[in-house]
C-alpha cells in the first residue's frame, strides 16, 4: 500500500470520483480540490461510496493563491489536473470562461506545483479535441493538432504549457491525450449519457422522443473506469511523457444510438429527432486514437468494449428512475 499524497483538481467530476477511487485503492491519501457551487456536486463519490475517504479543499483553478494553498495543504505526492470547463458545447458560448479555467487555470496548476513541490509528479487531462480537424486516419502522439473549438484551443494551452514546464523546468509532467470516455457517472450533457439516460426513460413511459444533432460524426469511446488506470500509470513513470489513451476503434454517433435502444428492445427511428439546436459551429467529424505507446510503455489497454459500455450505462439510469 501507498503512503503518498495525491490532489485531484475535478475531483467533482466523472473522472475525478474514479481517479479517487483508484488512487484510495492503492492506499493513497486523496485530497480534491472543491469549487464553490450553489447547490451539491458530490454525487459521483457519494455514489461510489467514498465522499468521506477524500479531504476536500475550497478553491478553484482560476484562483493561484487557492492552488498554492492546496498544494501545500495536502503535501501532495502526485497532482492530477482533471478540472476543467469540459463540455464542448458550451465553450462556444463561454469561450473566454473556458480560456480562463481550462487553459490559464491549468497554467495556475503547474505554477503551484513549482513553487510549493517541483519534485510532484503532475498530470494533465489533455484530449482528443486538440486533434480537431483530421490531420491523420488514426491519431497519435505525432499528429498535428488543430483545434474545432474554444475547448479544444484551451487545452492546447494546457498541453503546450505541460510540455514547456517539463522542458523548461524539469518537471515530471505528462499530458494523457484521452479520446472520450463514459461510464454511469458522466454529465448527462455529453451525447452517451443524454442518449442512455433518455432511451431509459422512454423505456418506462417517462418520455417520448430524443433530440440529437449530428449523428454522423464518429467518436473512440471507451470507459472511464479504464483511462483513470492510464493516468495514474503515466505518474508512476521514471520521467513525464505525452500518452494517447483510446480504443482503436470509432463508431458514429448513430450507431451508438442504436447499441442503447437495441439493448432494451426498442426502435431507435421510431424515438429519434434530428433537431438543429444541438448542431455546433464547428465539428470534429472523427476521433481515432492509436494507442500502441499507452499499451508498449505503460502497459495499458482498454478493458470495455462499447456494447458493455453502453448497456453497463442504460442499466444503470433504468435503476436510478425506478428507484425514485
Ligand atoms: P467533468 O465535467 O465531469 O468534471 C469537471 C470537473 O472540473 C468538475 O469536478 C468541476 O467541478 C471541475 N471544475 C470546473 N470548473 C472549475 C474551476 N473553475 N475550478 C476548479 N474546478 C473546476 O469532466 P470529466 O471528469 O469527464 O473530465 C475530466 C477532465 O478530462 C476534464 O479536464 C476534461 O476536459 C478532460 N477530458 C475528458 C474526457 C472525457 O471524455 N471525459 C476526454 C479527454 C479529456 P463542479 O463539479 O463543481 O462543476
Ligand atoms: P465531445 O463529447 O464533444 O466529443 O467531448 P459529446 O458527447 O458532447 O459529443 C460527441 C459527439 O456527439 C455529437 N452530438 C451531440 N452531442 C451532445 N452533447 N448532445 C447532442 O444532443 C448531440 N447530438 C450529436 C456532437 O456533435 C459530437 O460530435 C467530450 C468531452 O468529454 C470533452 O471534455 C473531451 O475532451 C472530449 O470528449 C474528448
């Protein structure tokens, strides 16, 4: 067992409640960094039944003094910046929110780490977005990036400031370039969870209809449960590195649909509305992540096809409504 230290920025979020309970599994102390809301965000750990192993600290990533702080606090070992204003979607409408948090905030982060512990070993939740417009048939560790979004520009920001602290000085920091991952636990804004959790409630009679955008564009989705593993191996590392975490493999919007309504027998075309709304200005029309450096130098591999994915999702928001 572990007696180190580890503090996770969105420790709130999917990611987050998993990382906390791996990193718990392992004997760590796990400290999180809470942003002040309004209203409850510990839902994830408290489903995971772990809301009362972790430390949480007030602060958030905008915020430098509260970063220093933290790291001082929790004497951490390991930092995992896994906070961030992460939807896609609404960067188009906050972009400079999204800057502040996702790019500056990471930035605030690494300044923390390099003034409280520069020997912390630091982690960045880079991803698939910075690929953006296709550059190449499947993405690695060499394929150009070029950003569709406000998002994806941000955290291009991260992932060049990682590099750059790295280089510059010596910091052992890595960048897990993670293509999409979902579990039972993902905001039901993001398109896995909005279709699992409408086809469930279509199937008891709670709903009619779901309204999508577009459903050609294709995504290498695996489980959030696996890629957490990636990340803490990529901290266990002799030096900081840049990983891509993914499948392999790429399935469109619509055939993922049609995993989730298929699993409790229903007729996707009989649900399914076309609806301009939830269109983006700009898309990323394809992710495909070639993993081969994640499985050759960390021994990583996904362990969650996305059948079991999708059905492990629908099964879950189906227990959730009848139990209200
Ligand atoms: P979530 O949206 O589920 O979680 C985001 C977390 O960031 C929440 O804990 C949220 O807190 C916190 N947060 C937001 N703003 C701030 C702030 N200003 N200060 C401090 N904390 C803040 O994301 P995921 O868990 O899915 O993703 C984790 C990370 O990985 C994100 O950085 C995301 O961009 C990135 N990523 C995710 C991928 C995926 O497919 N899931 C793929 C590649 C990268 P609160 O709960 O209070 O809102
Ligand atoms: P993404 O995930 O943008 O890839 O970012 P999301 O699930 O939001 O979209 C995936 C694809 O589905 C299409 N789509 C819709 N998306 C949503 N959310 N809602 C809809 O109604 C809808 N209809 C079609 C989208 O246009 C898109 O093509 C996720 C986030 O977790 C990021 O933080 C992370 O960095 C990337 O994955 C990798």
């Amino acid at each position: 067992m572990s007696n180190k230290n580890a503090l996770i920025t969105g420790i709130t979020g999917q990611d987050g409640a998993y990382l906390s309970q791996l990193l718990l599994s392992k004997g760590y102390g796990v400290y999180g960094v809470l942003a002040r809301r309004s209203s409850d965000t510990l839902w994830r750990l408290r489903e995971l039944g772990i809301a009362d192993q972790v430390t949480l600290l007030d602060g958030d990533l905008t915020d430098l003094s509260s970063m220093i702080r933290a790291l001082q606090t929790s004497k951490a070992d390991e930092v995992y910046n896994l906070g961030a204003q992460s939807f896609v979607g609404s960067s188009w409408q906050q972009p400079l929110l999204t800057a502040q948090v996702d790019g500056v905030g990471a930035l605030n982060v690494l300044e923390a780490v390099r003034i409280v512990n520069p020997q912390a070993r630091f982690y960045q939740a880079s991803t698939s977005e910075m690929f953006g417009l296709i550059q190449a048939e499947m993405q690695d560790e060499k394929t150009p990036f070029y950003p569709r979004s406000p998002y994806g520009v941000a955290k291009l920001m991260a992932h060049w400031a990682t590099v750059n602290y790295r280089e510059s000085f010596n910091l052992h920091a890595s960048s897990g370039i993670l293509f999409n991952h979902e579990s039972p636990l993902r905001g039901i804004e993001f398109v896995t969870r909005k279709v699992t959790d409408a086809v469930a409630r279509i199937k008891l009679g709670q709903q009619k209809e779901l309204r999508l955008g577009n459903i050609d564009s294709k995504r290498d989705w695996g489980f959030a449960g696996d890629y957490v593993e990636a990340m803490w191996l990529m901290t266990q590392q002799d030096s900081g590195d840049d990983y891509v975490v993914a499948t392999g493999q790429t399935t469109t919007v619509r055939d993922m649909c049609a995993i989730a309504f298929g699993h409790v027998g229903l007729n996707m075309d009989d649900h399914l509305i076309i609806d301009e709304k939830f269109f983006r200005p700009a898309e990323v029309d394809v992710l495909l992540g070639n993993p081969a450096k994640a499985k050759a130098k960390l021994g990583w591999a996904p362990k969650t096809s996305l059948q079991e994915l999708i059905t492990m999702m629908v099964d879950a928001d189906l227990r959730r409504l009848q139990a209200r």
